[in-house]
C-alpha cells in the first residue's frame, strides 16, 4: 500500500519541489518504489527540474483527452513522474459517474508505489487546503525568513482548525546547519503545541547550498549531479527518516476525488475587467471598505504571530548555556 506525502509551504520559494524530486530519487535509491504527483496546478514545474517535457499532463487526464497510464513518465531515476496542469485549457464539466470513474483509473496506478509524494501548491487558499485535508501526511517546507516562519504557523492553524487528522511534520529549508535547522522547528512546534496542542514532527534540515542552484540550471537533481555535496546529504537524511516511520492509513477515492476537483475549480486565463469602486459599492455596501478591512486584519495576524515568535526566541535558552548554567 503506498503512502501518500503531500509537500507544502505556507509561503512559495522555499524548494519543495526539489525536496520532493531529491527525496523521491533518494528513496528509490534505497529500492523503493517511488511516484512523484505535480499537483502545484498552474506552476507544476517538475518537468523543469528533470529537463523534459510532457506531451500530456493530469489535465488531460480529467478531460478525458489521455488515461492515467498514458501521462506517467519513467525517468532515468527509478521515480515516476505524474505530469501536473499547466493551467491552460478549458475545463469540461464532468458528471459524478465520470469522475468516480476517473479516479477508480488513478487509484490503480498508485496502488503499485511505496511512496506517491505529491508537489503542494503554496499558501493558504482554499483549493490547496481542501485537498491538503484529504492527505494522511503533510510535510511542511519553512525557510528562516520570517514571513515563511508566519505563514507556516498559520497553515498549521488552519489546518488544525479545520479538524485535519492526519500527520504534519516540517523541514527546515535554505538554512546554514543544522542547529539553525532545530531552532525553526523548535519555535513552529512549540507554538503549535502550546496555543494549538498539535503535534509536529521533524523530517530534519535542507542546507542552503550553491550546488543545489546548479544542479536546478542543469536541470540534473542534485542527488545525482552533485552526491556528495551536503545538501544531498540532507535529502538522504531525510529519506532514511521517513523509511524510519510507520505510514498512515489513506483514502484514496478521496484523495483522487479532492485532486480532480482541485483541478475543475483552477481558474483560466481570461480578459482583466477593471473594477469600478462605485458601481461595486452601490452593490455590495462598499467593496474597497471590505478589501481595507480584510488586509488590516491580515497586518495584525502577522504582527502577532511574529511578536510571538520573537517572544519565544527570546525564551528558549539553547542547550549550551543551560550547561553553562548548571557547572
């Protein structure tokens, strides 16, 4: 039975997709059986990292353009890629019957792996949290800066809020050593224990490295362009953790089925209205009043969250100064 492992970020640049690639490569390493879904709809950019180029992706799949056996992808690292949406097409409504049948077809080619980990949109939308409640594993990416620290706090939030059952771990990305690594984690977690009694689980640290860069304009994964080089290292590490883990149950009609709607409500391109601040008050009481509200709302969330982090930085002493303390 496979385990299904979402990654996600509350906040876009912190490398999940290549934590996702570098990961998988790493598990199939360890003769794993491993799947790669691209389901940062309208930003899939996997292909990118392996430097190919997908005739068909899971759009085509759900318009019924292509089976799911057609669009998976063998590449040359024993993982298995599943084309994501780029976003462009019009989307066909679908009745239930076709979709229960769409997703009958999707569950049987994941079925087969030991691992499926699926590349998350990033941020708090509700599409992206809607499907994130139907994964029995979520992985968290945080990088040191602190809106990514926030951001990430808040999805947890939501999450937490919205009654998620499943497990939610975290990796530190772009940080200097793995020290830096634990003091993101210690702060996200402590603040998710003390004020949200949830749990987080540590998958381990992601160095910032200049080899990582490389590799990506090389389009060759870095596990493989540079093994050696500590951020590979990192990947392997956190690969050998999770191995270390029991799985988690998953509902697999309901995870397809959650995908597949996440695809039919991705918005298209189409011709920009200007907006009429007058004519939409006249409508609605007062738009613009509404949008004032709404990001003043969203400041003070923010200044919160990071008035609480400084405040438990400020609190924890690290384990060195406690010896210190104690001779």
């Amino acid at each position: 039975m496979s385990r299904v492992i979402a990654i996600t970020s509350g906040k876009g640049g912190v490398g999940k997709s290549n934590f996702v690639l570098n990961v998988g490569i790493a598990l199939a390493m360890m003769d794993n059986r491993v799947q790669i879904l691209d389901a940062d709809l309208g930003l899939a950019n996997l292909d990118v990292l392996l430097g190919i180029r997908p005739h068909k992706n899971i759009e085509d799949v759900v318009l019924r353009l292509a089976s799911i056996k057609d669009i998976v992808i063998n590449t040359d690292y024993k993982v298995d890629l599943i084309p994501g949406s780029s976003g462009t097409q019009d989307m066909a409504d679908l009745s239930r019957n076709l979709i229960d049948n769409l997703v009958k077809e999707t569950i049987e080619v994941s079925r087969d792996s030991d691992f499926l980990l699926v590349d998350t949109g990033s941020g708090v939308s509700s599409n992206v949290i809607t499907f994130l409640m139907a994964v029995p594993e979520v992985v968290l990416g945080v990088s040191p800066e602190p809106t990514s620290l926030t951001d990430a706090y808040s999805l947890i939030k939501i999450l937490s809020r919205s009654g998620y059952e499943g497990r939610i771990s975290l990796f530190a990305s772009m940080v200097k050593n793995s020290n830096s690594g634990q003091g993101i984690y210690k702060k996200i977690s402590s603040a998710a224990q003390r004020f949200l009694d949830t749990q987080i689980g540590y998958m381990g640290s992601i160095y910032q490295d200049i080899k990582l860069k490389k590799a990506v304009s090389d389009q060759v994964p870095a596990i493989v362009r540079f093994p050696s080089s500590d951020v590979a290292r990192c990947y392997r590490v956190v690969a050998t953790t999770l191995l270390g883990q029991e799985g988690v149950d998953v509902d697999y009609e309901k995870f397809w089925s959650r995908l597949i709607n996440m695809i039919l409500m991705l918005p298209r391109p189409k011709t920009m209205k200007a907006i009429d601040f007058d004519e939409e008050a006249s409508k609605n009481g007062s738009l613009e009043d509404t949008v004032n509200v709404i990001l003043d709302e969203q400041r003070r969330t923010r200044l919160l969250l990071e008035r609480l982090l400084v405040k438990m930085e400020e609190d924890f002493t690290p384990e060195e100064e406690q010896k210190e303390r104690i001779v």
